[in-house]
C-alpha cells in the first residue's frame, strides 16, 4: 500500500482537510438506504454495514487529521488560510453531526448520538464563524477562488438541527432551551450565509470562466444546503412545541426542495459538459457528488411522508440509485489514489 510514496510522514503532511468529506458521504448514503428499504427491505442491512463502516472510518482519519496539526501545524495553519481548502475543515464537524444522525436514526444509540452532536455542533459553530472571518479580513482572495465548496461552512450550520432536533424531546429546563438555541441559531445563520454565498457564486457562474475541472464536482454542494436545509427545517418543526401551526413552515420546506429540482437539473448537465468538453480526472472533489445529493434525497423522503406524495418519494429513489453509483465509483477511485499514494502527493481537493 502507499507504495509510490517516498516516506510515510507524506500522509500526515498531505492530509487534506477534505478526507472526512468520505464520512459525510457514507453517512448520508445509509441514511438514505435505510430510508428506501420500504422498497426493498434488504437495504436495511446494507444501512446497518454502512453505518459500522463509517464509524470505523472516522476514527482512522481522525488520527492522521490530529497527528498533523501536532507535526505539521505550518502545512494545517496554511490551508485554514487557503481560500478554497480552508472551507473544506468544517467537514470533520459535518461528519461529527451525520454519524451523530446515524446513531440516532439507525442504531438508536443515544448516548453516542448525543456526544457525536453536541462535539460537532460546537466544532461547526466554530468553523462556520472562523472560516468566513478569514476569507473577509484577507486580500488573498480573488475572483478565481469563488467556487461552491464556500457552502461547506453554512452547510454545517444547516445540517446543525437535523440531529439536534430529535434531541430536543429528550431534554427539559434550561438545557433543552440550549438545545434549541443551537439548533434555530445552526438553521437561521446557515440559511442566510448560503443565500449571501449563492448569488456570489451565480455571479461567478455567469460572468468570469469555468471552474477549474478539478473543482468541477463542487456544483453538487449547492444541493447540500436545500437538502439538508428541508431536512433540518421540517425536523425543527416536527419537534419544536411551541409551534403550533406548522403547515407553513411545511410548505416552505416544500418550495426549497422545488429548487432543488432544478439544481438537479443544472448539476446533471454541468457535469455532462464538464466530461465532454473539459475532462473531469479523478480529485477528492468528487465526494462532493455524494453528501449533497444524498441530503436532497433525504429531503426528497421527508418531503413526500409530509404531504403524502408518492411521486416526491419517487423521485428520491431514483436519485438514490444515482447516489449509489456515484459514491460507489467515488469509494472506488479514492482507494485506488490511496494505495498508489498519489492523494498524498499533492494538494488536490
């Protein structure tokens, strides 16, 4: 393994942030699966060999993520300045928050699903203040840098109140009011930092060139903040007592999962041009393909259980199958670069 490498400290020197970007993608995956297994029961036990799968994963990456800090503090110092990877640090949160959704909705493991959440929520409140603060105070940042990996950060916060939500039963008094402040202050931030980053990456789209084709994937990301965002708000109003009328809140949920739809659309053709006309070679940008649409195919199930749809339900389910081919081709590339060594060569994303 790692055989073209010249030393082993290679790995922890080049350890990019993005690497838990495979937890967040694996995690929504069996989410997702269990989600489906209405159709087909055996997904269920795909869910459950998913869910193991990633926590085990998780634990391994968090070593060499810890060990370069401690190491190679220079090299982690100078991507948290790095206008496009520094956005890629809130993953190990976002992990934190989905494996905490996975102990919670798959295992029913409280406890564990608690620690996981209450961990990545400060973690993410952390990230999603630290890194937009670093790109505004600098002028290292240019035209050419604005990309949808700028989504990560509110991606956090909005995904934040997913499992923070049906948390929110589970206390009383002053910490449940805690709870809940996190969760409406994840959702509220997340929201409204997206929009801001929306229109400046639309503004990009339109009027300056193309992504560059390792970065090409990251127009998947923008179904991360509408997936995860449906999701969070209809699990908030599920479980927040004090609203008491909650077909409205419902009915937005329904419109933001609509734009959803056209983003599908719009990803699906980017990324046919991209491989026609540009090439898309393999880079850890690719798990962006795999979080993003995995939330808009949760968001797509919640959906449809809120108004009774089918249709909407159908429609994840195709999506889910688009899912799968994607992480499953992604899981396989990922190992192929590791074990040649060639993701720990150079700073791809």
């Amino acid at each position: 393994m790692l055989r073209d490498i010249n030393c082993k400290c290679e790995i922890i020197k080049n350890f990019t942030p993005s690497w838990f970007a495979l937890v967040m993608g694996t995690g929504i995956l069996a989410m997702t699966s269990l989600f489906y297994s209405q159709y087909i029961p055996f997904l269920k036990n795909i869910s459950f060999l998913l869910f193991y799968f990633n926590t085990v994963l998780f634990f391994i990456l968090l070593i060499p993520w810890i060990l370069r800090w401690i190491i190679f503090k220079k090299e982690a110092l100078k991507d948290l300045e790095h206008p496009v990877i520094s956005n890629f640090y809130a993953t190990i949160a976002i992990g934190m928050l989905v494996l905490s959704a996975n102990f919670l909705v798959i295992d029913k493991n409280l406890l564990i699903g608690e620690i996981f959440w209450f961990s990545g929520a400060l973690l993410t409140i952390f990230f999603g203040i630290l890194t937009p603060y670093i790109m505004i105070r600098g002028e290292h940042v240019n035209l050419d840098h604005i990309n949808p990996s700028w989504f990560i950060p509110p991606v956090g916060l909005i995904v934040l109140p997913i499992p923070g939500a049906l948390l929110i039963p589970e206390f009383s008094g002053l910490f449940k009011e805690f709870v809940i402040f996190l969760d409406y202050f994840g959702w509220g931030a997340g929201f409204f930092i997206y929009l801001t980053l929306l229109a400046i990456c639309m503004y990009r789209f339109i009027l300056h060139h193309p992504l560059p084709s390792t970065l090409a994937p990251t127009i998947w990301i923008n179904l991360g903040p509408i997936g995860a965002g449906t999701v969070a708000l209809i699990n908030l109003v599920k479980n927040s007592e004090f609203i008491t009328l909650k077909e409205p809140f419902f009915v937005f949920a329904l419109l933001f999962w609509g734009f959803g739809v056209w983003w599908v659309i719009m990803a699906i053709i980017m990324t046919i041009h991209y491989i026609k006309r540009l090439k898309l070679p393999y880079a850890m940008s690719w798990w962006a393909f795999t979080f993003p649409l995995g939330a808009y195919v949760a968001a797509s199930h919640s959906v449809s259980s809120i108004f009774n749809m089918e249709l909407i339900n159908y429609i994840g389910f195709i999506l889910y199958w688009l899912l799968v081919f994607f992480w499953s081709v992604t899981l396989i590339n990922t190992a192929r670069h590791t074990y040649h060594g060639s993701l720990f060569k150079s700073k791809g994303w």
